[in-house]
C-alpha cells in the first residue's frame, strides 16, 4: 500500500517514538478498523505491537486520497488487553 504521512503524523511518530516499521505493519495487517466517530474520511487501524509490551497502535488515515495519508499514530490506552 503507497501511503504518505501529514506533518502531524511525522511530528507525533517523532515525539511518540513510533517507528516506520510498526505503522506500516499496522497499515497493512490491522487486527481491527473502525471508522472515525467524527469524520466519515478517515478509518482507523489497530494493532498490538509485540515489541511495545502488546500496547495497542492506532493509526488514523484517508483511504479514499491516492496514495493513503496518514493523518496522526499513537499508542491507544483505552484498548488496552482489548484485541
């Protein structure tokens, strides 16, 4: 999947630690989506990242804009022990 990160999300993958490997794992094998309670646009991946104690990453994104834009990633609390 071609993708493309806004400035918010290079800034918070930054400031988060969050690195490359794990949003595109996330982005291309979630272990849920669900839709923005907000914006109709954008959809949202999770998944737990081992190496990160299971905690779980949302990322949010546009799948409807060529190539897919990353809007913002972080590390969900309230899903934690969830998935």
């Amino acid at each position: 999947m071609k993708y493309e990160l806004t400035r918010h999300a290079r800034n918070a993958m930054t400031e988060r630690r969050i690195p490359i490997e794990w949003l595109e794992r996330v982005l291309h094998a979630p272990e849920k989506t669900e839709p923005d309670k907000t914006d109709s646009q954008l959809v949202h991946h999770l998944a737990r990242i081992p190496e990160h104690e299971n905690r779980v990453l949302r990322v949010v994104l546009n799948p409807l804009v060529a190539p897919v834009r990353v809007v913002s990633a972080f590390f969900d609390r309230r899903m934690k022990g969830t998935l």
